[in-house]
C-alpha cells in the first residue's frame, strides 16, 4: 500500500518536472487534453468493471446512490447558500 501510494506521488512529482522543464513539443502539449480524456474514460470503463464484479458493492448500490445523492444535495445547497 505505502509503495503504490509512493508510486503516485513519484510520477506526479516526475511529470511535473517533465512540464516545468519545457522539453515537451507543442505537438505533445496540445495533445494533452486529449490524452487526459482517453486515460480518465479508461480508468472509469476499468472502475465500473470493477464495481459490476464485486457483489459487496452491487447489493449495497441503493443505499451508496441514496447516500451520494443526499451528499450532493448537501454540498449544492452549502454552496447556493454561501453566496
């Protein structure tokens, strides 16, 4: 667990130098909003496989949505309110 969490941080932290160093060509950087897209719609795709797997997660869906909606609720109302 420690070492995946130092993982993360590692390649965050490599592909900030990597941006700050200005080695990238624009062709790249104008590219990075696309391939943004394609790994975070793949990360989603692979995260509901893994929901749709694990029973725990499936028989216990209404009371997660019903919790999430109040959550949201909440949050929008917070917000609207503070203004």
């Amino acid at each position: 667990m420690v070492f995946r969490i130092l993982l993360y941080v590692s390649l965050m932290f490599v592909g900030v130098l990597v941006g700050r160093s200005g080695k990238l060509s624009s062709k790249i950087l104008n590219k990075l909003d696309l391939i943004q897209l394609i790994c975070l719609l793949f990360l989603l795709f692979a995260m509901g496989i893994s929901m749709g797997t694990n029973e725990k997660v499936m028989s216990s869906f209404s009371t997660i949505g019903l919790k999430s909606a109040a959550f949201a609720v909440a949050v929008i109302s917070a917000k609207t309110w503070s203004r």
